[in-house]
C-alpha cells in the first residue's frame, strides 16, 4: 500500500487531485481510497488531502501519519514546516517550485529523493490560471509510477468536460518536464 | 450487471435512494450529509429520479413530511446529521409509533457545545429509544447495502418500522473508494415496489395518530415494542435474501478472529476496518486478541452477541459517545447489563474514544489492548476511560 499526502491551499483543488488518483486507481482493478482533511473549507487556507493505493483491499480508516510520498501544489507551503512531517526518510517529495533542488531542500528540510516541476509556470501557460492540481498529477505519476499515465485521463475528462484537454495537455507537459533527485 | 465503481460514499448513498426508487425525499441539509441530499437534489432535478424533492426549512419539517408521505404510502427517504437529527427528535417516536417505514441515513456527527461538525456517535445514542430499527456500516459498500436492505425490512408487512442507517461523518462520507454497484434490475429484483399495509386514502378513509387514553397507551407501546423485537427474523432473512442475490453477506453481530481470542474489541461503524487492522498486527505480536462487530443495534441482538463472545475472557467495549452521569458509555452500559442478564461474569473495559472527529488509530487500540492487560492482570476492572484526553 503505497500513502500520499497532498499540501494545497482551499481552492487550488488538493482534494480533486487526490480524487482523479483514486478513480483512475479503481479503474485499473487497484483499491484506493481518497479523502480530505475533514472540516470546512476556507479558500487560501493550507490544507492536506489523503490518498492510498493499494492492490489489496484497504482495511484502515485512520489518517495518513507517515506517507511514502508528499505532494506540495502551491510553492509558498514548502517552507511552512508541515511538508515533511512523517515523510519516511525514503519516500518522495514531490514539489511544485521554480527553484533548484538545493534551494527546495533548505526550504522544507527533505532531504530524500525528490521531483521537481514549475507547475506553476505550466497552469499559467496551458490553463491560464494558477491552478496546479492537475498539472501537478503530471509530476506525481512522473515520480511514482502509481498508476498508467493513461489511466487519469478517463476521470479527467469526467471531472473536466470540454476543459479536461487543456488540463490533459498541462499534466503531459508536468510528466516530461518533472526532474527527479535520488 | 453490476459495476466496479469509485465513489464517494454519500454519492454512493443517494445512488442506492435511487436504485430503491423512492418516492419523496424531504430533507435538510446540515454538515456531514450534504453530499448524500444535494446529490439526490440532483438526481430528481435532472430527471434521473421520478421523486418529489421537497426542501424543507428544518429537519423537524422534515420528518413531518416523511411521516405524511409514507402515511400516504410513498416510498420515502430523508438523512440527518447531530443536531438535525435531535431536531427531529419527537417526530422519531411518531414514526416509529405509526408504523411508517421510512428510510433515514444518519451521518453520524457529534452534538455542540462546543460546536463541532466532526464524527461521533453522540448523536444515533441520544435517540436509542425512537423504536427505530438502527443499522450501522463499516464502508462504502456497506452504506450502499444496507440502504437496499433498509426498504426491504421496513416495507415488510411483518415489520412496518422505520429504519436507520448509521454512516460515520466524514470518515465515511467524504471519502472515495471502490464499491460494486448493483444496476437497476438487480435492484428491482431485490426491491419490489412498495404495496403499504394501509395507507391514508379519501377512497378508502382510516385514521393515524390517534389519541392513546391510558386504556390502551401501554398495550400500542407493547404492540410497538413487539413489532421492534419481531423485526429480527425478518432482518435476517432479508441479510440471508440479499446475500444469496449480491454474493455480500451481513450479520447482526460480525466475528473477526474471535476464535482462540482471548480478549475481544466490541466497535460499532468505522472503526470496524482500523481494529480488525489492529488486531491483525496484535496476533502478529503474539496477543490472543479478536473483534466483534455490533451491525444490528435495534432491535439488539442478544444471542447472537452472546455466541460471538462465548469463548472470550476480557470484552473491551469502544464507545463513541459520553452517557453523563453514568458510569460508562452506552454501549458499555447496555452490554454489561446484558451480561449479567445472561449469568456472565468476565473481566470488562469500557474505552470512550473518537469524540468530535479525534482521530482512533491502529495505535490507540494497542494502547487498550496493553492497559486491559494489566487491569485484568491485577482483577481491577476498566469502568470508563476516555483515551487521549489532554490534561
């Protein structure tokens, strides 16, 4: 069973991320379960969003306390301390920033392996607004291999309707340009 | 056919309000069941669903316009949440004492003061004596299940009582995941339309609601407690009916690892997953440790708990609620009576956890597991114990 955490802020669609990776991750035959961090939503506010996957059955209905991978949307909660709580020493920081690798480790104190992207460059340039979940989906299967890459283009299109492409075109382009650090 | 599907599982809910082709829905909304009545909003609005919606001003409202609609023989749905459901609260009785088999699902959620919109059970606990049939589910699938199974056992001429369904605020209602979900047919076989044992009717007139004078008021809530107590074969049988269709069987009382247990979890709802988890990497660790699992609250079953903990010498009772001035929460409470009822005489402990959405990990239930132990150890019982207070 493999755990991820998703950092956003209200509004840039942390919990919709989560959710496309649990369908796509059903659709493939896996078990997966997605949630919120339980409670009222406030726009701007940090909040996380919980993902498992599994080819199990997921028999656990507790929060995410030590996640194999984090995802951080929005650069500005890299150096608020949160992002690598519980982050197992070998896990995955998957991060949106436009910084260098050394700048992003002194930001959040990870210092495993990590995937950068400039997501936020990316949402502007394809979606025309900051909004970095699903360009960020592109990182997160770019570093993780969690599910087929074609496997989140079904609920995408479900979810996005005559919007899904440029979002689909936005996540490619994360996929290609995302850089892993052992 | 059915279909795999991922969903989140207050969609999952008002999906199986509309696989059971319920005829009004009168509801109102309140954190954590918004999806569940927003989703069958939807569903009526864009004509998947040949319902009335009828979009109340309170829940008090709204369990007056179920009362009238399944008085009215209407197949009928409504879902509340903490202070919506005690809102409710008179209304309950009435249709319980009617005889109106009205579905509700109840997104369990703590009561204020202070406010909080989080999971517990304070709030199904407060209204234990509607007369009520009450169910509770563990997951998506359960939810889904179990509202099918909810119409077929309150439609039941034998039965003819409202039911609940008790679905974890938030730990159940906003999350997604995978369930198989039943296609209309399949449905329609397991659910026949709705014939009402009598129904409120210009052609044919009878009266409902009369007053009770202290004639009779005791032999109605007889007949009313007779009817609870009688539902239990029926609710079986409709377990036993929907297993043989969908290939998912339900108990009233579920065992896991009970076998060779010495010390048994007594949960109701969400935590069912978590502890059988826990369990699981406690018999890892050597400890002689099982589950049961209470699904049928009302009406409680009785033997079927006695056979489930038969072989145990220690029950840890979880409770998710506080029941003040007692001496232990109500599940604790009522189990303990039930034990001496019954001539048994173990060790037991009462833990009162997850209040107003606090978290209960795998953790937590070691964490039990070790102080049972020791108190049993020494023969000092745990009366009530709230786990992680901050003092």
């Amino acid at each position: 069973m493999i755990e991820v955490r998703f950092h956003g802020r209200g509004g840039q669609g942390a919990v919709t991320s989560a959710e496309l990776m649990a369908l796509a991750a059903i659709e493939e035959g896996k078990y997966a379960q997605a949630f919120p961090s339980f409670g009222p939503e406030r726009r701007g506010a940090p909040l996380q969003a919980f993902l498992r996957i599994s080819d199990e059955p997921i028999r656990l209905r507790e929060k995410i306390y030590e996640p194999d991978i984090v995802l951080v949307l929005d650069p500005s909660l890299l150096a608020t301390g949160g992002v690598k709580i519980g982050l197992k020493p070998h896990g995955t920081l998957v991060a949106n920033s436009a910084k260098p690798i050394e700048a992003v480790r002194g930001e959040c104190g990870f210092e495993g392996r990590t995937a950068l992207v400039d997501a936020s460059l990316i949402a502007e340039e394809e979606l025309g607004v900051p909004i970095t979940n699903t360009t960020m989906l592109g990182a997160l299967l770019k570093a993780s291999g969690l599910i087929a890459l074609d496997s989140i283009k079904g609920p995408l299109d479900h979810r996005f309707g005559k919007i899904a492409e440029k979002n689909w075109k936005a996540l490619n382009r994360a996929y290609n340009e995302t850089i892993i650090e052992e | 056919m059915a279909r795999r599907v991922g969903l989140e599982v207050s969609l999952a809910c008002a999906e199986a309000v509309k696989l059971c082709n319920a005829d009004v829905i009168a509801a109102y909304p309140i954190t954590p069941q918004t999806h569940i009545v927003e989703h069958l909003s939807e569903l009526v609005a864009d004509g998947h669903l040949d319902a009335e919606f009828v979009p109340v001003e309170s829940e008090h409202s709204a369990m007056s316009a179920c009362v009238g609609s399944a008085a009215a023989g209407a197949r009928t749905f409504t879902s509340s949440s903490a202070q919506g459901l005690a809102l409710m609260h008179e209304m309950l009785f009435i249709a319980s004492g009617l005889r109106l088999p009205i579905v509700m699902a109840v997104a369990n959620r703590s009561l204020s003061a202070p406010i909080s919109i989080w999971n517990d059970h304070s709030d199904i606990m407060a209204e234990r004596d509607i007369g009520w049939v009450q169910t509770f589910a563990e997951t998506g699938q359960e939810v889904l299940d179990l509202m099918l199974h909810a119409f077929k056992v309150a439609e039941d001429p034998r039965v003819c009582l409202p039911v609940a369904v008790n679905l974890d605020g938030f730990i159940l209602t906003h999350v997604i995941e995978p369930m198989e979900m039943p296609d209309q047919a399949e449905a329609d076989a397991y659910l026949p339309p709705f014939v009402p044992s009598q129904s409120l009717d210009p052609a044919a007139p009878v009266s409902m609601g009369m007053v009770g004078m202290p004639e009779v008021y005791t032999e109605a809530k007889k007949a009313a407690l007779v009817a609870l107590e009688d539902s239990y074969p029926v609710i079986k049988e409709h377990w036993e009916g929907f297993a043989e269709q969908f290939g998912r069987s339900y108990k009233p009382i579920e065992t896991y690892r009970t076998e060779d247990a010495d010390t048994l979890f007594v949960t109701m709802g969400s935590l069912g997953e978590t502890c059988m988890t826990a369990v699981d990497e406690m018999r890892q660790d050597g400890k002689s440790v099982g589950q049961v699992r209470i699904r049928l609250w009302r009406p409680f079953p009785d033997e079927d708990f006695m056979a489930a903990i038969a072989g145990a010498k220690n029950l840890i009772f979880i409770d998710r609620a506080l029941s003040p001035g007692v001496a232990a929460g109500p599940v604790a409470t009522e189990m303990r009576a039930l034990l001496y009822t019954k001539g048994k005489n173990m060790f037991t402990a009462n833990f009162v956890c997850g209040l107003g959405g606090r978290d209960v990990t795998r953790t937590d239930f070691a964490g039990m597991l070790a102080k049972v132990e020791a108190a049993a150890a020494a023969g000092n019982e745990i009366t009530c114990e709230m786990v992680g207070v901050k003092e």
